[in-house]
C-alpha cells in the first residue's frame, strides 16, 4: 500500500506531464498555424491546405477559435484550388462557430460569397455581401478594412454584370475606406486600384486604367516581390490593356515572363497560369498568328475544364476564342458546335438569373454580354455567304437557329419587364405591396434627377447611386418572393404555321455595322426557313436615303426613290405569291422612324393590307386575341393648361386638342360608351398616376416632349421623352421640390398598369419616335407604353395640322366603334384624309403598333 505522500508525488508528477503536454502542444499549434499563415500569404494554396490540414491533428478542442480558424483557411486555399465542393463544406462548418461582429465571420462570408460568384450564382453572391454589409455599417467594433473588402467585393459582381458606373462607385468607396485606415502601400490598396483600372479598361479609358494598373504593380512588387501570385495578375492584366490598344509586342513581352514566373511559383494547373495562356491566345488571335492562338487556348481550356467544368465563365470565354479561331482557319463544323454549347449554357445562365435583376441591372447584364450573339452573328452570315447552296439543310438549320436566338435576346428587357409588372399587379400582400409603392416613388425621384439634368453634379451624383441602389434591391426582394412565370420560347415552325396561306410576316433586320446591309426576312405558311432579301446599307439607309424621306414628307413631294430603297425588293417578292393579303411589318433600325404605307402610293388601290407588330412571335398572341376591342370605359386628357398666365411659355396653347375630343366624344355616347374627360387643371401628371380605373381607350392629345441626344443610354432616352401636361411652361426652369412637375416620361408612364388597356392614342408630335437600339427597338414613348402593358398603340412619326389630326380621329374611331379592328380603322382613316389630302404629310403621320 502506497503511502499518501507517494501518491501525492505521483499526481503531481502526472497534472505536471499533463500541462507541459498541453504547452507544448498549444505551441506547436501556434507554431504550425504561422507557418500556414505564411504559406498561404505565399499564394501557394494546395500547400497552404496541407499544411493547415497537418494542424488539426494537434487541436483537440473541436470548439477552439484554433480549430475553427484552421478549418476557414483551409476552405478559402480549396476555393482557390477551384475545389468548390470541399470549399462549400468547409467554409459552412467554419460559418457555424462564428459570432456577426467577428471579423473571422467576414472572411468566412466573403469567401462564401466568392464561391456562389465563381459558379456564377450572383444573386446568391450579391445576397451575402449585402447581408454582411448591413451588419459591418451597424457595428463599430468591425476594423474599416474588413467593410472595404466587402464593398471591393460587391463591385467586382457589379463589374462582372456589366454595371460598370455602380461597380466604380463600390471599388471607389472602397480604396477611399483602405486609405483611410492602412498604410499607403499595404496590398489591400492594390486590388481596389486592379479593379478600378478593370473597369475603365472596360469603358476603354486606357490612359486611366494604364496608371493604375502602373501603381498597383509598383506597391506589389515592392510588398510581395515579383513572383507573388497578386504581382503576376497585375502584370496580367497589364498586357490584357496592351493588347486591347494593339501593342501586341508589348503585351506578350510581358505575358511570356508571366507566364513562366507563374509555372515556377503556382504551377501550371492553376486558373491564373490558364487565364495568362488565354491571354497570350488572345494576343497571336489578334496579330494573326491563328496556330499559335490555337496551342495556348487549347492549353488554357485544359486546365479551365478540370478547374471550372464547361460551364464556368472563364471556361465559356475560352470556347468563344477557340470558335473564332476555328472559324478563322476553315474549322467550320468544330466552331458551330463550340457556338451551340456556349449560346445554350448563355441562355440557361439568363433563364437562371436574368428574372432577379433589378431593371438598370437587366440594361448593363444586357450591354456586358452582347459578345456571345454578336459573334455568332458573324460566324452565321460568314457561313452564308462562303456557301453558294445557301439554301442546304445544314444551312437552314443554321440560319434557323440564328433567328431563334435573335428571337431570344432582342428586346429581352421590354419582356421581362412586362412580366414582372405583371406579377406585381397581383399582388394582395400588404407588406410586397408597399414595396411596390415605395419602389414606384423611388423610380419617380430617379426620373426627376434625370429630368433636371443634375445627375452629374457630385452631391446628385450621390443621391442618384443611393436611390438606384435602393431601388434595385426592392425589386429583386419583390422577384424573389413571386412566383415567376417561365419564358416561352418559339421556334421557326411555330411561326409559319400560325400564319394563313394568305399572310406573310416581314421581319426586319438591322446590321450590327453601318457598312453592313439590312436584310428583310419573309416567313410564309408552312415554309421550312424564311426567305431573305438583302436591301440596301446601313450607311445608305439611315443616312441619305432618310434624310430625304422626312424631307419629301415634310415639303410634300412624291418618293419613289425610296420606294426602291426600302421596299420594292420586298414587294417584288410578295407579288410572286398572289394569295397573299395580309402583310405583317416587324420593323427593326431606321424602318422604326417611318411608315412604310407613305411609300405605297396606290396603297388604297391595292388588295394587300399592312400591319405593324412589335416583334415577329407576337403573331402567336395576336391570332388568339379577338379582332376587335372589347369597348366600355374610355379616358380623353387633352389640352392641358401650360402655365396659364405666362406669356413667355415654350408650349404653345393646344385648343384644337379640346375641338378634336370634341368631335369624337359624341361617337362614344352614341353607342352608350362611358367616357371621361380631363382637360386644362385637371389634365396633370398626377391625375394619370392616381387614375386606377380601367379603360379599354386612353386617348392623349397633349405635346410630346422629345429631347434625346445620340449619347443617350436606356434610362436616360426613356426620360428625355414622354408627355407634357399642366403646370408645365418651360422644362428647363423645372423645380426639384415640385411633386408634380407636369412632364410624364416614358420612364414614368412605364410604371404605370396599362394590362386591362386595349388601346392607347398618342395623339401628340413625334411620339413614335425615340432612341434606336439594336436589341430593344424604339427607346421612348411608344416603349413605355408597352411596359406598361397596353395592346395596341397609335403613335405620331411627325407634327400635322390641328383640323386634319382631328378629322383623321375622328375616321379612325367611326370605323372602330363599329366592331372594326383597329388595323382596318386605322386604314379606313389613311384611306378617308388621303382621298381629300394625297400627299402622305398628311395622312402618313401616325403609325398603329400591336403588341
């Protein structure tokens, strides 16, 4: 039997064994922490993650910030390892141990976010950085770096959409909070200064973009060295801005040193040594040197398959670059499949996320990835032309496939936009529908900043990113908690079989260069392909050709040069086939500025009739709506009040509005239909925003307000255009405190619920037209209209005479109340002013879209 003095010394000894054990272990831990810390600062991340891997052997404590911080690191080198899985499981455990305030919970939540970014889930990226956001702005113990890390990080998904001037105001924030609180030269400094550069590269300011990407490089190679992973994206990036400028010596000289400092230092099966060969493909595709273009992008899409999988955007960039070098050197059939796969994976991508953008995200998302359809554009025609049996199956179903996918992204704004309304306006939540309200008003504090032209003063400036922002968030809350309807695609066949023996459609196509022709695409019953008519060239139509057109309306002289420019190759083909009748227009380009009927000159004589519709798959909805309009109440605004008692008023006074409703009323009542009326003080902004009835008719005689300029973006034409109403006298003595300002944009008159609305008449000067744009058509007033949901819409290409305007109503409405559709009054009323007014000034002036 031991004595206690014995087993008092044996304890002793045992708890001191124990304690060393722990001390010991605890040190190494911290040891092999530090050294992990210091291979992964390295940028060499497989590594880094053995290394960090080796260190949880030695913590026993599941629980310990050790173990935890052991497991973060760990998935941020597998995310850089491209091991998204791993990553995915690793960051969510490291997640779980993490209090909001700490900054552990920042990085474990940037990395999160960078994941979802890098399997091009944005929605779910931008989601996180914003929740992590808000927490950063509402704690203080948070250090400014860690929130300017996250700013950085929104910025980068805003650049990756293609919302260049939001990203810019991210990044800039961002280095101005880095500034702030680090040292001048810390290497945080230098990815906001990579990324601002990226994006005025983008914007091609390269003489900005040139010095940052100089200063960046400068702070890396001082802080890190030259090999450093940082060090050799900057330089990367560097190149990228040489080649785009076509010093292609320049970029490979400093490519190829990249490139092999990378292949030492990171090894060559990382996505940054696959992003330089793709670059250094890039610069020999440029030059010309196609051969070896083709060995580095092979060699890039290598590595980028194993790493991304097919679908990664870096992986698709590669394909696009591997078609064009296929195409390039006779690889015809290898560079249509390439395009296949990567316009299929696009248009999954859009189906996925495009519904969740907010409305000025849906406009830069579209701007930022036009390459994709504008090279396969290329590559289709380059077919056609190449190969005289252009009329071959596998040329058909070529060309078959280019009008769908034409089909598919052109006006795929005005689409979506329409569906989320539609969405919106049944909506019975009081919560989502206060959303909708505050959104509303957020978009009409938008318009007014546009409308004042201040949006490029600092302060403004300021508050114009704020209301945006608030903005798009809303709307994206909004989509996220509807059900969203699915897109319905439609193909060739689906077309020509609705139509009759006795109906063509004519869809046309505007170039994407002015040098380039525009083509006409005629769609028969049951044809297998359109038939094409290649017209005349941009340069020639849009220019000369145009101006003489408005001119020979304007001083009533008879057209027949442009009769061969732009129609008589159609025509030629249409009088070939004698059943037909029925003529279906779908404008595209300068066609949009005029009415093909004023080119017609025995129009009337004729037994063929032509109908305007927005887009070519709209025949499908058209043939299902009834021919005529279903009538009950109907709605006049007409001559408002433009600042009563100012003499000086740009706006002239507009009675013939007052004599013009006036006239067509009585036909209204004569067949029992309720109308109202709002005219002179009640002909307002306000009243047309407040208005909730439905009205089968809203008729409009009022001035159109039209003061696009060529430089004009999407948002800015559809609020440089729109109506004008009481109140108003002179816009540019416009006061930013008045809530009714007495200008009704497009961008307004978009947000309004027109669904129930079967007719809209503009009768107002040029309120047809507006800014052209190759994907979504006419930006301006007839484009709000259509957001907003109305049918059918009769809009002016020019100003005519009071009385004449009247009289043409008043024709239009008398054949339309008599179960008429609109098409057949709308050419009843042509027919009746052109018997007693030939030349087309006079009857040629409005233009009948249906939707």
């Amino acid at each position: 039997m031991k004595s206690p003095f014995i087993s008092r010394i044996i304890l002793f000894l045992f708890i001191s064994i124990n304690l060393l054990t722990h001390q010991l272990r605890a040190q190494d831990t911290t040891s092999c922490f530090t050294h992990s810390m210091n291979v992964y600062k390295t940028g060499n991340y497989p590594d880094a993650y053995k290394n960090f891997s080796a260190c949880l052997k030695n913590i026993e404590d599941k629980k310990s910030e050790a173990y935890t911080s052991c497991i973060l690191y760990m998935g941020i080198c597998a995310l850089e390892n491209a091991a998204y899985k791993n990553a995915s499981t690793l960051l969510h455990l490291a997640e779980q141990s993490f209090t909001p305030s700490s900054e552990y919970y920042a990085i474990c939540q940037q990395n999160l976010a960078a994941l979802s970014k890098r399997q091009g889930k944005y929605n779910e990226a931008e989601a996180i950085l914003i929740k992590l956001l808000e927490i950063q702005e509402n704690s203080a113990s948070i250090p400014c770096a860690s929130k300017a890390i996250t700013l950085n990080d929104l910025g980068v998904i805003y650049k990756r959409l293609g919302q260049y001037e939001r990203s810019i105001m991210y990044f800039s924030e961002s280095l101005r909070l880095k500034q702030s609180c680090l040292d001048p030269e810390d290497p945080s400094i230098t990815i906001s200064l990579n990324n601002l550069a990226g994006v005025y590269m983008k914007q091609k300011d390269y003489m900005r973009a040139d010095s940052l990407y100089t200063a960046a490089i400068k702070i890396k190679i001082k802080r890190y060295g030259p090999n450093h992973p940082s060090t050799l994206l900057a330089r990367n990036n560097l190149a990228e801005l040489y080649r785009q400028q076509n010093n292609y010596a320049a970029a490979l000289n400093i490519l190829q040193d990249v490139r092999e400092r990378k292949a030492s230092s990171i090894g060559k099966r990382t996505l940054s040594y696959a992003t330089t060969l793709h670059t250094i493909a890039n610069v020999y595709f440029a030059s010309g040197n196609f051969s070896e273009a083709l060995t580095y992008c092979n060699a890039s899409i290598t590595i980028k398959e194993k790493l991304l999988g097919k679908t990664g955007l870096s992986t698709l960039h590669g394909y696009l670059l591997l078609a064009k070098i296929n195409h390039a050197t006779g690889k015809n059939q290898e560079a249509r499949s390439m395009y296949d796969f990567i316009l299929n994976t696009k248009k999954e991508e859009i189906d996925a996320y495009f519904k969740y953008l907010g409305e000025e995200e849906k406009i830069q998302y579209v701007k930022a990835h036009t390459a994709y359809w504008k090279e396969f554009t290329t590559f289709v025609f380059d077919m056609m032309h190449a190969d005289s049996s252009s009329h071959s199956e596998s040329n058909k179903i070529l060309f078959n496939q280019w009008i769908e996918n034409r089909w598919y992204v052109s006006e795929l704004i005005l689409e979506e936009t329409q569906r989320q309304h539609r969405i919106w306006e049944n909506i019975h939540d009081s919560a989502q529908a206060s959303m909708v309200e505050e959104l509303k008003e957020l978009k009409d504090a938008i318009a007014k900043i546009y409308l004042l032209k201040s949006k490029d003063d600092t302060e403004t400036s300021a508050e114009l990113n704020t209301l945006t922002d608030r903005a798009t968030r809303i709307e994206k809350k909004l989509t996220s908690i509807s059900s969203v309807e699915k897109r319905k695609y439609h193909s060739v066949a689906d077309i020509t079989a609705a139509l009759e023996a006795t109906e063509c459609i004519v869809e046309i196509i505007k170039p994407l260069q002015p040098t380039g022709n525009y083509l006409a695409l005629v769609y028969l019953k049951e044809a297998d392909t359109p038939h094409k008519i290649w017209l005349p060239a941009a340069s020639m139509l849009d220019g000369k050709a145009y101006a003489y057109y408005k001119n020979a309306i304007q001083f009533k002289i008879q057209d027949t040069k442009n009769l061969v420019l732009y129609w008589q190759p159609i025509e030629n083909f249409i009088s070939q086939h004698s059943a037909i009748r029925t003529v279906y227009l779908v404008r595209d380009g300068i066609y949009e500025c005029m009415n093909i009927h004023t080119l017609l000159a025995d129009a009337d004589k004729k037994t063929t009739s032509l109908i305007y519709l927005n887009k070519t798959e709209n025949i499908l909805s058209y043939k299902q709506r009834a021919s005529t309009i279903l009538l009950h109440t109907s709605v006049f605004i007409y001559h408002p009040l433009y600042g009563a008692t100012d003499t000086d008023c740009v706006y002239s006074d507009l009675p013939g509005t007052k004599k013009e409703v006036d006239a067509i009323e009585p036909l209204f009542r004569k067949k029992a239909l309720e109308t109202i009326r709002y005219s002179e003080k009640t002909a307002t902004e306000t009243t047309i925003k407040n208005d909730t009835a439905v009205y089968s008719i809203m008729h409009i005689a009022t001035h159109g307000y039209l003061e696009i300029t060529p430089e004009d973006d999407y948002l800015e034409s559809m609020i440089h255009s729109g109506l004008v109403l009481s109140g108003v006298c002179d816009i540019s003595f416009l006061d930013a405190s008045m809530n009714d300002d007495g200008i009704l944009t497009s961008y307004e008159i978009a947000q309004l619920n027109l669904s129930a609305t079967e007719l809209v008449v503009l009768s107002a000067c040029q309120s047809g037209l507006g800014t052209l744009d190759n994907q979504e058509g006419i930006l301006g007033l007839q484009r709000g209209l259509l957001v907003a949901g109305a049918k059918k819409v009769l809009v002016s290409l020019w100003k005519i005479d009071d009385a004449i305007t009247a009289e043409w109503m008043y024709h239009f409405y008398s054949d339309l109340l008599e179960h008429k559709s609109c098409s057949e009054a709308y050419l009843f009323a042509q027919q009746r002013i052109k018997a007693r007014y030939p030349e087309p000034y006079y009857w040629g002036a409005f233009v009948l879209l249906e939707q």
